[in-house]
C-alpha cells in the first residue's frame, strides 16, 4: 500500500510493518485505534533487529548519517536502547559483544510508525520501502562510533569529528582551564 503519490509514506509503513504479524489486520486496527500504542512483532521474518546499549547507539546513527548511508528503521526506548531493523538472518550471524540480536524466535515491541518521541519510538521511521540497515555498514559505523564515544568520554554524539583529540587533564596542583 503506497501513499495516494505512489511513493512511499505513513500508510505504506503501516503496511509493511504489520506485514511481519501473524495477523496484519489486528496490528493495524491496534495502531489505528490508539497511535500512541505499541505492538508485539515477530522478528525474523521480514527483518531481525540488532539493538545497541546505552552509550553508542545514537553516536552510531550519527556516523550512518554523517556518511550519508542508508539506514532503515531505527527504534529507541527511554533507557536509551538504540535498534536497527537489519536483513532477517542477520541475528543468527552477529557476534558483537553487548549487542542484542533479536531474529527469530524473538518479538519486538513496535510502535505506531509515526510515533517519534516518548517510550518506545523512531529515530528513523520506517518508510514503507522496505529498506533495511546494512549489517557490515552498521558494524563500521559501530567502531567508529566507539572510537568517538572513548575520545570525548560521552555517549552524547557530540560531534567530534574523527581527528578529535581530548583535552589534557591538569596535572598535580594545576586548576583546570576555563
């Protein structure tokens, strides 16, 4: 289902999310009757979900978009949880540590696709063209995203770039600058 345009959008999302259901109908009429609700979905039919923890998922959003890749659905909660909807069997092959890979067998919470704040919510809402994160383009951008976090000591993003160097802590008995 494509928006009246034909391109891809809000209806088309839907669609496509409630596809991977066991029944589609339901999760549409769940997200129809309350847009600030939530559904249970399978992964692992349409796509397996990778989400990172506190810390370097955001940072690891950054860096897809700072090279301008292009990256699927991405979910995040309030405790700062960052999934990306990734190819389906992708769970069943990672092997990054504190990474948590939901394929199949395992059921995600999913919010209505225009939901962008509070909870359960998009970073990057599904579009209903099907694209999926690339997973050995996540995983680069992963690493970078870890070199940033371990230079500017946050979890923040905050927009060092690569050739970042931290500042130097005063040495005994000096103040610090500022």
């Amino acid at each position: 289902m494509s928006e009246p345009n034909g391109q891809p959008g809000p209806r088309s999302a839907m669609a496509w999310l409630a596809a991977a259901a066991p029944e589609p109908g339901a999760c549409r009429w769940e997200w129809e009757r309350n847009p600030r609700g939530v559904v249970l979905l399978p992964a692992g039919r349409r796509w397996d979900v990778l989400v990172l923890p506190p810390g370097i998922g955001h940072v690891t959003l950054e860096v897809l978009d700072g090279v301008s890749a292009p990256t699927g659905p991405v979910l995040a909660d309030d405790s700062a949880r960052v999934g990306y909807f990734v190819p389906p069997g992708t769970a069943g092959r990672w092997i990054g540590t504190g990474v948590r890979a939901a394929g199949r067998g395992s059921w995600i919470v999913v919010p209505h696709p225009a939901r962008t704040s509070g909870g359960v919510h998009w970073l990057v809402p599904p579009d209903g063209s099907g694209l999926l994160t690339d997973p050995e383009m996540l995983e680069l951008a992963m690493h970078e995203a870890a070199a940033l976090v371990r230079i500017t000591g946050t979890g923040t993003g905050s927009g060092a770039g690569r050739d970042a160097r931290p500042e130097p802590e005063p040495g005994p008995g000096q103040a610090p600058e500022g």
